[in-house]
C-alpha cells in the first residue's frame, strides 16, 4: 500500500468534503470511493477536473494537509 492510497483511505469523508468545496463541479459519483481503488477515483478526477494523475495526487496530498 502506498502513501496516497493510505493518506485516501484513512481521510475519505474530509477529503471528499475539501474537494467538493474547491471544485463546485464534483458529484457524488465522481467521489465515489472503494478501498484499494485509488487509482480508479484518482482516474475519475482526473477525467472531470482535466489535470494528470501526478497533479491530482498532489492536490489530494495538499487538500489533506490543510
């Protein structure tokens, strides 16, 4: 298990609430997380919000951060 999966599984309800907040565009859908699927979740905003995989895992890293 790596650290982003980790840092998404052990803070999936904040983490959902930060990115609703800062992309008004989410839906439920699109935030809709299985344990040990990261990279589908991570895939899914990627499509929606137009940014690479190593953009959103860092956004993810910086949401929880904060």
């Amino acid at each position: 298990m790596n650290d982003i999966t980790m840092q998404i599984e052990g803070n999936i309800d904040i983490l959902k609430g930060k990115l609703k907040k800062k992309y008004g565009s989410l839906t439920d859908d699109d935030l809709i997380y299985q344990k040990g699927m990261d990279d589908e979740f991570i895939g899914r905003l990627q499509t929606k919000l137009g940014k690479t995989k190593a953009e959103i895992r860092h956004e993810i890293t910086k949401l929880l951060d904060s």
